[in-house]
C-alpha cells in the first residue's frame, strides 16, 4: 500500500469556534460535506498540509467525543489497502463506501485508532 498523504481528524463539540482557531495559524476551508452518520466535516488546508474539523456526535449508530479521532491516510487503491490491512490485522469497520469526495475505508488498528482510508475520485 502507498500512502499519499496523511492528516489528523480532530473532532469538536464547536465547529465554527475550532475553525476560526485554525484559521488563525493560517488554515483555510478547502472544502466540507456531511457524513453518512450526520456530522458535518470540514477539510481545512494550509499550503500543502490538510486536516480535518469533524462534529462531535453523541447520539445514534456511532458515538464521536471531541478530541483527536484518528488519522486520514490518501491511497491510490482502496481495495487492494483494505486487503493488505485485513492481513495485517486491522480491524475494518466500515466500507469501503463512496462519498462526494471519494471512496472511504474506516479501519481501527490494533490499538483501537480510528484511521479513514480514502481514494479520491474527480466527479
């Protein structure tokens, strides 16, 4: 697997308060959507570095608490990364699955770290 690029996901119970804090170091929203599970996400970029803002959630299928979620990690192939980690161990806990941004593959690793796997596709 070749990753491309990794970010962190930070997850917040005040999107617009958190934002405005990265803004200050120099971040902008590149782009946002809303997730399968209701929470709106927030892809902020300064230069070459990216992250994400995520809401929390509290309620329904998956619970989100604030603080640092996970990791995003951008792969050429999400099938064959999604093999390779099966192999290795990781847990798959979702997808992979198409978003407007891409193809996502949720993954916890063997220490419970939540890390999104995603090929992005051009619509």
């Amino acid at each position: 697997m070749k990753v491309k690029s990794l970010y962190p996901i930070v997850a917040t119970d005040n999107a617009a308060e958190t934002i405005e804090f990265y803004k200050n170091l120099g971040f902008e929203i590149k782009h946002d959507a809303v997730t399968r599970i209701g929470s709106h996400v927030y892809i902020l970029s300064c230069g070459d570095l990216e992250m994400e803002v995520m809401e929390t959630v509290s309620s329904g299928p998956v619970t989100i608490p604030a603080g640092l979620y996970g990791f995003r990690m951008n792969v050429d192939d999400i099938e064959a990364a999604a093999e390779e980690l099966k192999q290795k161990g990781a847990t798959i806990t979702a997808g992979p699955f198409e978003t407007s941004s891409g193809i996502n593959l949720f993954v916890k690793d063997n220490q419970g770290i939540n890390i999104t796997l995603v090929k992005h596709i051009k619509k």
